[in-house]
C-alpha cells in the first residue's frame, strides 16, 4: 500500500499532468456548456413583438409548449398530430415549416410543438426502394397509427439496401428489434447535440489519457530512475504492478469526474424529466436496442472508460519499449486517433472496430453504433458493432497489461 501512495502522490506531483488534469476539467465544463447555448427559438408575443430566446430559456419555453404530449408514443398520438400538421400546411398554402415565407406566429402556435413527436415519422414512412425520408404532409393519415408495424418494415427495409439483403443480419436485427420497449417514450427538451458533445470530450479525455500514461515507463528509462529498481526480479514486478494500478486509479477517477461534471451540466438544464426519451425519439427510430436517453448516458459513459483503460494499456506497453516519453507520446497519441482516421478514410471495417480505441471518436463511436443499424459480416451472417468494440477492449485491455508487465520486465538498462 506503501508503494501505491508513493506512485499517486509521483504522478500528481508532476506539473505537466496538473496540467493535462486541470484542462480535462475545463474542458468538461464548456462542454456541458455549449450544448446549451446553442438552443434557441423565436415566437411572437400577444402584441406582435418578435421575442427571441436562448439557452436555459429556450429550453423552458420549447419544453412549455411541448408537455402536453409528454408520455407514451401512441399510434392515436401520432394519428392526431399529423393530422394537426396537415391541416396546418393546407390552410398556410401547402408550403412547410421549413420555408422563410412560413407564418412565425403558427409555426410557434401549431407546429414547434408537435414536431418532436412526429420526427420520426418521415423515417418510418421512407419510400422502400430508395430509403428516402417521406415529407410529413404527404404521409397518409390513415396509415399514421400504424407507425410501429411500419417501423418493423422499414428495419427490414434498410437492412435489405445497405447489406444486401442478408437475411441472416434481417432475422438477427429483426430480433433485437421485437425486444425494444414499445410504445416509445417522449419527453421533448433534450438536444441530440448535447450527445455529440459527450462523444467529443470522451475523445479529448482519451488524448489527455494517453499524454498522461506515455511516460510512465519511458520517462525512468530516459532520466535513468528506473535502473535504481532493477536490483531485484521481485521488486521489479511488484513495482510495475503498482505502477500500474496507481495509473488506473488516477484515470478512472479523472474520467468519472469529468464526465459526471459535462452530464451533470446538460441534465440539470435539459432536465431529468427528459431521460425518460426512448432513443429512437432522439436518433433512428429503428435502433435496436432498448434504452432510454438516461441509460444512454451510462452504457455511453461506461463503453468510454472501457475504451480509454485499454488504449492506456498499449500506452503502457508503448512506453515499455520506446526509450523517451516524446516517443512514447507520439506514438501512443497515433494509435488512440487511429479508428477515427481509417473510419474516414476507409469507412466501416472490422479493423476499425477491433482497435483499442475503436468505441472513441464520432461517427465511430460507440454512441451511434448503439442508436443505429451497424453489423459486420462474417461469412454469411453478421456481427453487431457494439459487440465487436466491448468483446475485442475487453480481450485487448488483458493481453496488453499483461505485455506491459512483461516487457517492462525484461527491458534492459542501457
């Protein structure tokens, strides 16, 4: 235990990593932040005036409008609204909410707030042969409370032009597809911005990471601390042990608070009312799995600290074999970016899931890998991505401590 204190106390006592501390934090906050100004709305007031609104209030005020349709996703719900909506658009020349000429005045009144509840229906209702988005106006009333078997279709319907038709992949995701909690849930308020932002700052975390892991090794090889601790087998093992231990203690800790300050931020102005949201609210509508905006928020959390405990086990064992810290920061700072590199590069690929790193970055990450359709084909059936990033960190984050050890272990002074 001795040991452990005596690494904590090594690793905080180094200005650069007070540094790299101290702009995580910073970083947290605006993040949380940013989300939030970036809401705003117009409407006009009961003496003509236009009233702008931004941040916290626009917030307030969309959520105001909104409540009354807060609860259960229900095909008499959407049948309902839709048929508001149309109405709406006949009576204002058919043009649509999205065009200038558009009334500010109705569109606040009549329709801000239903559109959350219908976000989803151009989706569903997509022409199946193109998979292109249905306008609302033109979706057939009739048809509107039928939206959860129409969303069973247009899952079958995806999967059909973006796989081939694989009917292994259709059973499996039509599977996961039955297990998802229906009627969906909606609590209108929540940006699906906010979400991006936490994906940007788990990526930032993971690049402060791996600047405060590179030295751990390389450092005493350069400066020449290290051949003090190579007297004995024992001692030397022991020592990397706790190395490594008061390495992992510091992230984790880090992580979680930066991450608890970023969420505790957005919920406590989005509101918590508001992670009651299914996800296919907030992002596709077909997505396969059953979660709500809060449990999101966690699987999102914890996938990222998976993900950033094994990029700092390379790092570790990149610092076991490179012979300065500059090296080492070099290196390692590569490979935790490398996923979002090829994934722009190269699109979707099994080697961009199976680095350790792979659940970071944006498109790539393991946030819109969970809210999507996202399978890999082996032979002739297919493998859900967030399986593929979860299952290949936890294998990676063994076989790399274990190599750092090792290495460490039998690196030579001199």
């Amino acid at each position: 235990m001795r040991m452990f204190k005596v690494e904590l106390k090594r690793i905080l006592s180094s200005r650069r990593t007070l540094i790299i501390l101290g702009i995580g934090l910073l970083m947290s906050i605006v993040m949380g932040i940013l989300p939030i100004t970036y809401e705003t709305i117009n409407y006009t007031d009961a003496n003509g005036t236009v009233i702008s609104l931004q941040g916290k209030k626009a917030i307030e005020y969309k959520k105001s409008i909104r409540s009354k349709y807060d609860g259960e996703v229900t095909g008499e719900k959407l049948k309902s609204a839709l048929t508001a909506y149309q109405k709406v658009i006949k009576e204002n020349g058919n043009i649509t909410e999205d065009n200038e000429k558009f009334p500010l005045t109705v569109y606040t009144e009549s329709i801000s707030p239903i559109k959350p509840l219908l976000s989803k229906m151009p989706e569903v209702f997509a022409d199946p042969q193109t998979g292109v988005g249905s306008e609302l106006k033109d979706i057939p009333i009739e048809e509107s409370d039928d939206f959860y078997n129409k969303a069973k279709s247009h899952l079958k319907d995806v999967i059909s032009l973006e796989y081939d038709g694989n009917k292994k992949i259709i059973d499996t995701a039509s599977e996961m597809y039955e297990k998802v909690k229906m009627p969906f849930s909606l609590y209108g308020g929540y940006s699906r911005d906010a979400f991006d932002y936490i994906t940007l700052n788990i990526l930032i975390l993971l690049i402060l990471c791996v600047a405060i892991s590179a030295p751990t090794f390389a450092e005493g090889y350069q400066n020449g601390a290290d051949s003090i601790l190579r007297c004995t087998k024992f001692g030397r093992i022991q020592f990397v042990a706790y190395k490594i231990l008061a390495l992992f203690f510091i992230i984790v800790l880090y992580y979680l608070l930066c991450m608890l300050i970023q969420i505790g931020i957005l919920n406590y102005n989005f509101g918590l009312e508001c992670l009651n949201t299914s996800i296919q609210m907030l992002f596709s509508a077909v997505g396969l799995i059953s979660l709500n905006l809060g449990q999101l928020q966690v699987t999102v959390v914890l996938g990222g600290l998976l993900s950033i405990l094994c990029t700092v086990a390379l790092t570790l064992f990149i610092s076991a074999k490179a012979r300065t810290s500059l090296t080492a920061i070099l290196i390692s700072v590569v490979t935790a970016l490398l996923p979002t590199i090829l994934y722009a590069v190269v699109g979707t690929s099994w080697l961009v899931y199976i680095l350790p790193s792979s659940g970071i970055g944006m498109q790539n990450s393991l946030l819109y890998q969970l809210v999507d359709i996202n399978f890999l084909s082996m032979g002739n059936a297919g493998v859900w991505t967030p399986y593929i990033i979860i299952g290949g960190a936890i294998v990676e984050l063994i076989i790399f401590l274990m190599l750092s050890v090792y290495s460490y272990c039998r690196h030579r002074v001199g």
